[in-house]
C-alpha cells in the first residue's frame, strides 16, 4: 500500500519557531488581572501525625489572603486508577498523617510570592513523628509500620501472571540461571517545572490552566475532588515544556490553585521551582527485581519466574500501572512457553514514584537484557545469536495478552549487528573498549481503562470551509513530542489540505470532543491518529455528493483528496480545488457546517495494546581503569516503529531516548539522606547529561506496516528508552570485566569491582 | 527562596569602591561577576542591601603578560577572558586549562578568577594551578595596599584571610623558569559542565642536568581549603625525575588530602583520584619540561 506524500517526511515542528525564539506562551507566562500567589507548605519529616495546625499569623501577615489546611478541603481521595476506588490514595493536602518529606500540609494565596512564602513560615504545625520506612525489604518485613492503614504489609496491588508448567520446565532444562537486580530513582526533568493558573467564574466554575499530559484526566479528578460535576472545570493547556510521564495526574497545586480561586474570587497561580521538582516530584520507580531463567542446551527460552518489589514511594501514582506493566514487559520480547510474574507496588516513605518515559520497561528491561547477556556467555552463543533462536516474530502470541500483528525484532538485530560492526569489533577486542547489547518492545497505547473513561479513547474533530482551510480539535496533548505536527501530517495526508492550511486546537477540554486520556503509553499517534482518519473519512463522505453530482459520475468511482484538490482517481482532468467542493456542499447543506467527529477506542485487541514496537541497541564504550569513568563512543539502534510519520521527529525521540539513557545509566541519581529528604536538589548536584556529553550515533529504521496504525504507524517516544541501560551495561561488562547488576554505573563502583578501592 | 531587594552601586575607580565600602560596611558586598554571590542571596540567605560592582572600575578587568613580571590577572578579569588569553596559554597551560573547562561557558564568561579565589570553595578550579604556581594576591583598603600569598589565604571552606573592606585588585602570578612544565586534570560525573569532585594541578621545573629543581602539587576538593602536597614535591626536588619516583610521589599526594563523603562522590574514590590524577599530572608536567629544554 502506498503511503501519501506526507506521510514519512522530515517535517519541522510547526510549534519549534515560537518555542526557540522565546515566543510561547508557557503557564507561567500568564498573569491575569488581580491574580495571587499560591505557595505549598510541606512536610519536613518523612512519617509523622499532625497533631495540631494554627494558621493564625499566616493569616494576619499583611497581604495574604487566605491560608487553607486539609481540614477545610472536601478531603476526597483521588488517583487515576478510579476504576480501583481503594487504590485512590492521595488527598489534596494532609489531613491526619504526613508519609513523606514534601507531603503537602497547606497552601497559602498572597499578593505577592515572597508574602506567600512568609506566611508558609508561619504556619505552626505540631507533628507526632512515626518511625519511617525507606526500602522495600523494610516495607515488607513483619511488623514493619504501617504507612497506610488500608494495605497491610505495606503492598497497595499485587499482580500475578502465570502460564505453563514452570516447574518442569526448570526441571528439565539444560541450563538455568537465577539473578537479582536492583535499580534506582531518577526524575523526568523536564525543563518546564509544573505550574498551574485558576480563575474562577459564576460562583461555582472554575477555569484552570496548568502544565499537564492529561487535562481530560485532571478535569475530571479535579472536578470529584471539588466537589463539582465534572462541566463545571475547563482545563486548557498552553506551551508544555516536557513531561514524560511527571504530568499525569490531578496534582496538589492544581486542586489548591482552584480552591483558592473560588474561595477568594481572584485568579491564582502555583509555580514550582526545580528544587521542588527534584525533591518532591515524581520519578521513576526504584525496584528490586529477580528472575530466574531456564535454556534448552540450543538457546531456546524455556521458562522465566520474574518476581519485582516496586518502590512505590508514599502513594499509588501511577505505580499500580507500572506493576500490571512490569509483567507484561517480562515476556512481550521472547516467545517462551512457561512464565510467572509476581509484581508487588510497595509504600514506603518517599517522595511518590510514578509513571516515567517507559512505565516499568526500562528497570525490567535492565534486569531482562542483562540476564540474556549472562546466559549467553554461559550457553557459549553470541547474545545477537541468542536472541534471534528466542525472538518474536510477526504473528507470534504473548500469552494472555495479544497477537502481534507486526514485528521486525528480527530484522532489527541483523541490521544493529551490520552497523556497529559487532562481529568484526567482537573480534579484534581492544583493550578498554567494549561492546554491548540492549533490546525493547513497548506498547503503542494501552487497551486498559483503569480511568474508567465513558467516553471513547480518543477523539478528533475535523471542520473545513469554504476558503480551502481545515479546523482539528483534539484533546491530544503535545508537551514536547509533536502530536500537533504529526496529527495535522496524518489530518493533511487523509484530506488532500496543506498542513499550513490547518489550525489546530489542542488545549481545551470545553472546546474540544470528548474524550482523550491524555499524553502516556505512547498512544498519541496510534490512537489520535485513527480518530483523525475517521473523522476526516467522514467529511470525505460530505464532499464526495458533489463531485458526483457535478461530473455526473458512475458510482463505481473513485474520488482522490490530494494537493488541496478533489478529484476523480482514474480521470483527474475532473477536478475541483478543496475550497470549491466545501463551497459548493455548504451551498447544497443550505449552510449547515461540515464538521465531522472521529474516534478510536481499540476493539478485539486484548487487554494491554493494539501494536507493539521492537528495536535493538548496541553501545560501544570506553572504560578508563584508572578513574572508572565510562565513555560512551556511540551508540547504534535499530528499531521498528511502523511506518515513521515525521522521520525527523523519530530521530528526536531516540536522540532524547539515548540522552535520558545515558542518564539513568551513569550519572542520575536522587540522593536520600537517612532522614528522606533529598540531598540534591539542584541540577549541580542532579547530574544530568548535557549535549555535551552526547555520543554519537547511528540508527535503521527497520520498516514494518502496523495494520492497526495510522498509516501503518506505531509508537517511537517511549520505546526507544529502555535498551540503553542494559547495552551500556554489557558493553562495560565487555570493557573491564564489571557486570553491573544495580544501577547506576559509577566510577566508584567499577574501581571497586576491579579491586582498586574498597 | 525569594531575593531580597538591594542596591548596585557603580563606582569607576578603586577609590570610589573603597569609600563605597567603608561608608555602607556592613550590609554591603563587592560584586564582579555574581555567579556565587548572587546564587548565595537567591538560595541560601546571604543579605546585602548594597552592592559594590567592580565592573566598570578601570583597568581592573586587564590581564597581561611580560617575561620580567609574570602574569597580572586584573580583579574583576572574566575566567573565559583568562582562559584565552595568549599569555595565560603559552606559559600557563594548567590554568588556562582550569578557566576552559569549569563550571559552564555562561557561568565563564561572567565569573572572575578573583571571586573564585575569594569564594574560597574547596573546589574552586583555578585555586590549585595558582597554588602551583605560586600565585599572591594583591589586596587594597583606605589605608593602603598588601601581598597576600595565595598558600596562606585559604583559612577553611568560603573563609579567606581577606578582611571585608578589602579588594583584590590584581593577582600576580610570577613568570615561569625555563625548562619547566605545568598541568591541571579534574574529574567529574558529567564531562562538561560540572564543578570537580577531584583535581590535581602540578608544575616541575628541572635543571640543566634534567633534575627536579622544583616541583610544586596542588589538590582542589579534597580538604577543607585546596592544598599543596609538601611531601611529594620534597620528594621529588633534587632527584632525577624517572617513571618509579614520579607513581611514588603521585602516591604519596593521598597523605596530603582529607576528603570527606559527599553527594558527589565518596572519600575513598577522591584518595584513589587523588594518586591516579596527581601521577597523569606529573607525567604530562615531565613530558612538557623536558619537551621545553629540548
């Protein structure tokens, strides 16, 4: 089948001018009329009882207009799992117990930031300190406290998978390994910290801006935990500088800036500094994590037991999602028969860990890919070798969870294996230099509805008019990765209009069609990308009567909507611009608009996702045995994602994807002292690779037709982050001798594995 | 944490700026290129009402070079400006390596060697090639003017001998012998854009026979005050510079330092980076020395 022009173009974001000369607008940026200043104050201790709060001089502090506590709010729980009731955890602001340092207590609205940050100081809270708990091991020992009352042991979801007779299989196997791993926090960092605007109207409505992946998501949450039906909150969204994951949920300063602004009739805004972010925001979950695998003598996966301790934090976030997730990670890569999964979400008294680019892939991926490269040594078989004997192959099954319906794993690693020269460099090994391998598949979507949306998953609305132009409205959230691109490439490419011809609406849940969950799981594409098609098919429909009527056209035709035209596929001299056809069927509509809605909800796709990328990643690094400082030299990818929609923006996504790789892998890492509070707080001490120290890189596109994709499209934003721990892993393993099972890689721990220090 | 409202005063002489102290004294701080001071009143309390900018006093941002003199750093000279400088690159390769690769090139371009000096941070860059060679501050009040030599100025972490009506006008850096080489190696987590977790700066000089006439070892992050290393640069004074005495001497900086644990890496791996750089330090000053006489 062949693709329209525009789709598989280097198209730049239409959005990047305004971004890189400083014109968008972020939340931030907006000041309204008489707006106050919102300021969280926050627990400074990581368990405690509030036993006592007094306001009172916050209050008389000349300038502050209102100073709120738990105690005044509805107090209705919320979370994003509302199909789970009991898995929604989280209060607004505290009302009996602090679980960790950062927990919000109060908020206060001033005239002014710096008032407001006074009359925080002056809030008196008298706590009851609770022993508090900082690993999972400790969460789940008997008689651990307990951090919430409603989940005994500390575990808020268990999740199990199991399929084929594990047992025998281990039994009889030729070789079995078992390994245990452990990976640690890193945090989004996104370069916008979040920041949110309320205005309230009518008593009783409230309009909230905020830097968000999910304004369906937040409206509605926002709306229970007011105490408001759901038509009463607007949510819109400006300019989102990134969120990967760290933006979607209903957060405190959302629900306070909304509260404030209808109590005190003035608009109000939060905005959190990157100190806040990096010592009270979401991040990535740590995990503990073991597995034990069994080989046939050839290399055929016989069975895995993957057993993971989510280090949950103080509340659910998005880690019940993780959990499910974890599991099916386990076993979508290989085609193996006997498999058990056993994830726990466990609280303990941290900073909340949530959903983060990858969602549970990339620590058991880490744990996964590394043990592929251990057996592959022990079994005596190249580990390219040892997956391609285990690989999964189009039409293949992941048990319990779908048939792939497109798959080049296969040739993904026949193609990373010919780029980076890995059978030559295998070789001839230089000294110091080392050569390793991470693999990844993801979901483009999910199929679950833990939201428990009525409505469908996505949903786009197409209007064109009478001058040639097209109106999209979609819910769909861009904060970075180019669905206002991407969509209007999609949009363009089904009806024929120019993508400069199309104005997109994209920020406001009163003006756009319900529903979206919102920016995650790699869903944007896929699943807003049908809607578009659907939508625009329709208004197809509305225009084909009158190229019909015109031409006086046997049925059998076919029509073609390609370069703002309209015209008859086998005869193209029958012909009309867009802006005549729109023209004339308004005319023949007596005025009536064409506008038409598309959606997509996956249907007969299993549980989990309608498609499945795949992808390999070879990292070649430098190891200095002297200082233990690895040296990324480059890194090679290859990887299936359907057919691209905008080449360039795939090639963001992996040069993002090996950035925050790179990250994770060497240098990241949230630093808690005994106490639960964070010991690094800004980006000095938060080390986060720079462009500076980006390697080089190579990558394939291996290009398959998703049948369920747009225009054969699958995703290519989250996938691309989870082979490169494990590669660089494997590659330092290859280097100097040290197989790094716990996360991150410091120099530290490689002199200390080759016996330079203790 | 929000910044508290002050004033900057602009004065264009050395005279103007001492008044301006002393007539304000407490309550006021010298501003040259704010990259710490300014981060000190945003994040961590510090209070001035009035700030005295160096920026437009003239004649303090010069930097020059003359064989009879050696090096004069102006004070309020930029640490980019330093860095390129071609007198500063010819004769002091340690120091124009520290001012290139610190912090980021905004933080470069603004900050000063002076404020780096006087921060007094235990990982300032350029303290350990100045401490190596031989570095002296000049330090002017009302009443008059003193030398202060950079080995007695550093007293402990963000503490200077530098009494607060003072200011550096200059730094004095004297020329270098012949048949002398000099080198700075730091390491941190990220390659670029980082402060030091370790560095190491080392200068040797050698007789006509190719002795050691003088070696000087300077260490940054790993003691309360950057710090020179005596014992291996007695060591190495007056003996023939091969490969086994240069490991031995490397190795003997560990004795010298008193790291502390701390986010950015643990005391056990500075001691470790200590030998490690101090030993790439020296070879590199050998190879450059003897390159030199040649």
């Amino acid at each position: 089948m062949k693709n329209p022009r525009i789709i598989g173009q280097s198209i730049p974001r239409l959005d990047a001018p305004d971004k890189a000369t400083g014109r968008a607008i972020y939340t931030d940026d907006i000041k309204l009329p008489g707006m106050l200043y919102g300021k969280l104050l926050r627990s400074p201790l990581a368990h405690a009882r509030i036993k006592r709060i007094d306001v009172a001089k916050a209050r008389a502090l000349p300038g502050v207009k209102d100073v709120i506590i738990g105690a005044d709010t509805p107090q209705v729980k919320y979370g994003n799992w509302r199909l789970v009731p009991g898995s929604q955890d989280e209060l607004p602001l505290a009302v009996d117990k602090v679980r960790f340092v950062g927990d919000e207590v109060a908020a206060v609205a001033a005239l002014d930031p710096e008032t407001a940050e006074r009359a925080c100081a002056l809030i008196e809270v008298e706590y009851e300190e609770l022993p508090a708990i900082f690993t999972v091991e400790e969460a789940i020992a008997e008689g651990a406290p307990l951090i919430h009352d409603e989940s005994p042991g500390n575990v808020s979801l268990v999740r199990k998978i199991a399929y084929g007779d594990l047992d025998q299989m281990f039994a009889q196997a030729h070789y079995v390994r078992e390994d245990t791993f452990k990976v640690h926090a890193v945090q989004h960092a996104y370069l916008e910290p979040c920041a949110c605007v309320a205005q309230a109207e009518e008593g009783s409505r409230v309009t909230l801006w905020t830097s968000t992946q999910v304004p369906y998501i937040v409206q509605c949450l926002l709306a229970s935990t007011l105490g408001l039906p759901e038509n009463n909150v607007r949510v819109m969204k400006v300019a989102v500088g990134g969120g990967f994951g760290g933006k979607m949920e209903l957060r405190p300063w959302e629900f306070c800036a909304a509260f404030l602004a209808l109590r005190t009739g003035r608009p109000l805004k939060f905005t959190l500094t990157r100190s806040d972010e990096l010592a009270f925001g979401r991040r990535r979950h740590p995990m503990s994590i073991y597995s034990k695998v069994a080989f046939s003598k050839e290399g055929k996966l016989l069975a895995k037991d993957f057993q993971v301790l989510l280090d949950g934090g103080a509340y659910n976030a998005m880690g019940p999602t993780a959990t499910y997730l974890c599991g099916t990670f386990g076993n979508m890569l290989y085609n193996f028969p006997a498999y058990r999964y056993l994830g726990q979400h466990v609280y303990t008294n941290k900073p909340p860990a949530s959903a983060m680019r990858g969602f549970g892939a990339p620590q058991a991926a880490f744990a996964a890919e590394t043990q592929m490269n251990l057996a592959a040594q022990e079994l005596g078989l190249d580990p390219i070798d040892l997956r391609l004997i285990n690989a999964m192959q189009t039409g293949d099954e992941i048990p319990e969870v779908a048939t792939i319906s497109s798959c080049g794993f296969k040739e993904s690693l026949t193609k990373v294996r010919q780029i980076s020269g890995w059978d030559l460099k295998r070789k001839d090994k230089k000294p110091g230099r080392g050569l390793g391998i991470g693999c990844f598949s993801f979901i483009s979507g999910g199929v679950f509805n833990w939201f428990n949306t009525k409505y469908n998953f996505s949903a786009a609305e197409v209007k064109v008019f009478e001058d040639g132009t097209a109106q999209l409205a979609c819910m769909a959230c861009d904060i970075g990765q180019g669905p206002d691109t991407v969509l209007r490439q999609i949009l363009s490419a089904e009806l024929g209009v120019s993508i400069e011809k199309i104005r997109l609406i994209s920020m406001d849940t009163a003006a756009t069609p319900k529903a979206d969950l919102g920016t995650w799981g790699s869903r944007v594409t896929l699943m807003n990308g049908n809607a578009v098609i659907q939508a625009a098919g329709k208004i197809k429909d509305m225009l084909a009567p009158v190229l019909f009527s015109q031409f006086d056209l046997n049925q059998i035709h076919d029509l073609a909507f390609e370069d703002d035209k309209v015209f008859v596929r086998a005869n193209p001299k029958r012909s009309m611009s867009l802006a005549e056809c729109v023209y004339k069927a308004l005319k023949g509509r007596r005025g009536e608009p064409l506008t038409a809605r598309g959606y997509y909800t996956p249907r007969n796709k299993g549980l989990v996702s309608p498609a499945f990328s795949f992808g390999a990643q070879v990292a070649e690094v430098e190891v200095d045995a002297d200082t233990g400082l690895t040296k990324v030299v480059k890194m090679y990818t290859a990887h299936d994602c359907g057919v691209p929609i905008n080449k360039m923006s795939v090639e963001g996504q992996l040069e993002g994807a090996v950035q925050m790789g790179l990250g994770y892998t060497l240098m990241e890492n949230l630093i808690l002292d005994q106490q639960g509070r964070t010991l690094n707080t800004t980006f000095l001490d938060y080390k986060m690779p720079t462009a500076q120290d980006m390697p080089p890189g190579e990558s394939v596109d291996v290009d398959t037709y998703e049948p369920e994709g747009p225009f054969g499209a699958k995703e290519a934003g989250e996938g691309l982050a989870i082979p490169t721990a494990p590669a660089i892993a494997h590659a330092v393993y290859e280097a100097c001798g040290y197989r790094c099972k716990e996360l991150p890689i410091t120099p530290e721990k490689v002199l200390r594995a080759l016996g330079k220090i203790k | 944490m929000a910044m508290p409202h002050f004033t900057v005063h602009q004065p264009k002489t050395l005279e103007q700026a001492l008044d301006l102290l002393s007539r304000h004294r407490s309550g006021v701080k010298l501003l040259a290129g704010g990259t710490d001071l300014l981060m000190k009143m945003r994040q961590a309390g510090l209070k001035a009402e009035h700030l005295v900018s160096l920026n437009r006093v003239e004649g303090l941002r010069t930097i020059s070079y003359r064989d009879e003199d050696g090096l004069v750093i102006g004070g309020a000279a930029r640490l980019a400006d330093v860095g390129r400088h071609p007198g500063v690159a010819q004769h002091y390769p340690a120091l124009a390596h520290a001012c290139s690769v610190m912090a980021t090139p905004q933080i470069r371009n603004m900050g000063t060697v002076a404020g780096n000096l006087v921060n007094a941070a235990p990982s300032a860059d350029t303290a350990a090639p100045l401490l190596a060679y031989g570095a002296s501050l000049v330090a002017v009040e009302r009443g008059g003017r003193r030398q202060i030599k950079l080995q007695d100025f550093f007293r402990g972490p963000g503490l200077s001998v530098l009494e607060p009506l003072e200011i550096v006008e200059a730094i004095r850096v004297p020329a270098p012998p012949a048949r002398c080489g000099s080198a700075y190696e730091r390491l941190s987590a990220r390659s670029q854009v980082d402060i030091a977790a370790v560095g190491v700066a080392g200068l040797l000089n050698l007789d006509l026979e190719g002795r050691v006439l003088r070696c000087r070892l300077a260490l940054g992050a790993v003691a309360p005050t950057p710090v020179r290393c005596l014992e291996a640069e007695q060591m190495l004074e007056g003996q023939a510079p091969d490969e086994a005495l240069l490991m031995r001497a490397g190795a003997s900086c560990v004795r010298s330092c008193q790291p502390i644990d701390d986010v950015r890496a643990s005391a056990a791996f500075r001691r470790a980076m200590v030998q490690v750089l101090a030993q790439r330090v020296l070879k590199r000053c050998l190879a450059l020395a003897q390159g030199g006489a040649s």
